[in-house]
C-alpha cells in the first residue's frame, strides 16, 4: 500500500526537476518594486520581422547561455493590444511568472529561445501565432495582435547526460551524481524532512514536474520518496545544488507513473536543497 505521502509525492512529482541549467540561486526573491513597462511604439526602428510574421526587438542582450525551445524559463512580462490596452503584467502582481515554454502560445516558443538571463525583449505577435481568431476570454478579442515586452531572470533546459560531471554513486545501482553547488551549514541525513526546489526530466527533454511552475518549494520526508531519492539526496547541504540521474529501477519501476512517466523510464532531477525540517 502506497502511504499518503508517498501518493502526494507522484502527484507533485509529475515534473520532478533536473533543473537550472546555471549554478545561481534556484529559490531566489523577487523584486517587489518593479515599474511596469511602457507600451513600446509600434513604429520603433528596432523592430524585425520574422518570415512567420512574428516581429522582434531586442532592447538589451543579457549575459550567459541562451535560452533553448522547450526549456523552462522564469521570466517577468507586460502584454498589451496594439491600441495600446494592458492586458496583464506579472510586474503589477510583484512576482516573476515560470513554465515551460512549450506550453505557450506559439509566439512565445519562437520568440523567447535566444534570449540570455537579464536580457529584454519585445515580441510583436500575429494572431495565428498568439489566440487566433477566438481570442481569449474578455481582455484579448479574436485575431489579436499582441505586444510584449519580455524579462528573461532564468531559463534551464536538460542537463547534458553524457557530461564529465557525473560521478557514479557507490552502491547506488548505477544511479549518477552531478555536484552542482556545495551549499553550507548542516548535512542531509538519510530519513531527514526536507524543503526542496527542483524540476525533472525524461531523457528526451520533456520536464514532467517543477516545483519551480509552482512558484513553491515541497517538503517532504525523504523516506517516503522514490529510491533515487532516499539514495542522491542525503549529503546535501542547505544552498546546495545537486543533479540526479536515476535508474528507472530506483525510480518508477518497470511500469512507471502514466501518463507523465513512461515505463522503464530513466530520470534526471535538479534539486537545491532550500532547508532541512528536522
């Protein structure tokens, strides 16, 4: 029989983290005092069109890696109508928004990969690429264009399995080990209840859970979790982060958790390790 918490823990876990593809804080505040951005001139020379009619306009680069399609991403945004109408901001909620980008509008998925972390952008998007001919719900009316201007605070995307960074844990049945960050202060122990951020992925890219979607990091007794787990994150110290490569044996099994984790499946976490309950 399946415990309460270990049922909690499929549910919470259909995306169980390899997270973020950079060693900077996972769990990191926002900033309250953002201003919204002003609607940008629809004229302005730094827009380019796109063959697919998607226009861009780059206002500042960002440092580090670009993001890739179908990665995570953190970002903050203003969306307006081309009368100049604001539609929504997570600036004016005071927290940054995260999700996949895969499961945007269209728009989005062409217009954000290429960005680095601190870079702005402005998407310019046709209606076939955002809501079509429906729109959505009130605010956007069919065959809107839509304008955005885009923040990206952080973008992740599967970790290189084949990467010389992953060490091999002892008796751990093959299971891999990937130090990220060290962290500082007490040790993980085996049983102990921790409070952790973290995405997961199948191995051909699609993250099945992030806590990280769900602005929340989970805390949980370890003994209730999967094997790989109770195994990869004992050692942890609070800050740190770690990737875990699990064997499906130490994961879902042969059967696997359908529909978001098939069987057999192998899995790739990123965790930070944001405290230790007791």
């Amino acid at each position: 029989m399946l415990s309460l918490m270990t049922i909690r823990l499929l549910l919470v876990m259909v995306a169980v983290v390899a997270v973020a593809a950079t060693a900077a804080p996972l769990g990191a505040a926002d900033d309250p005092k953002r201003e919204v951005p002003k609607f940008p001139a629809l004229d302005g020379a730094g827009w380019k069109k796109q063959d697919n009619g998607l226009q861009v306009w780059d206002v500042k680069e960002g440092t580090g890696d670009a993001a890739k399609a179908g990665a995570m991403v953190t970002i903050h945004y203003t969306g307006w109508l081309t009368n100049g109408k604001e539609f929504d901001s997570s600036h004016r909620r005071g927290e940054a928004a995260t999700f996949p980008l895969g499961s945007l509008i269209k728009g989005w998925q062409l217009g954000i990969p290429g960005m680095k972390t601190g870079g702005v952008r402005r998407l310019m998007i046709p209606s076939d690429l955002g809501y079509g001919d429906r729109g959505a719900g009130a605010d956007i009316p069919g065959k809107s264009t839509l304008v955005f201007e885009i923040e990206l605070i952080r973008a992740w995307t599967l970790p290189p399995v084949d990467a010389k960074e992953w060490v091999e844990i002892k008796g751990g049945n093959g299971m891999k080990m990937w130090e990220v960050v060290e962290g500082k202060g007490d040790v993980c122990k085996p049983g102990a209840t921790v409070k952790i951020h973290y995405t997961g992925w199948l191995l051909d890219g699609t993250i099945f859970d992030s806590s990280h979607k769900r602005g929340e990091a989970a805390t949980f007794p370890l003994g209730n979790l999967i094997k790989g787990w109770q195994v990869g994150v004992p050692g942890m110290k609070p800050g740190g982060v770690r990737r875990l490569l699990i064997p499906h044996e130490l994961a879902y099994g042969e059967f696997g958790r359908p529909p978001a984790i098939p069987a057999k499946a192998t899995l790739l976490f990123e965790m930070e390790l944001v405290g230790i309950e007791r």
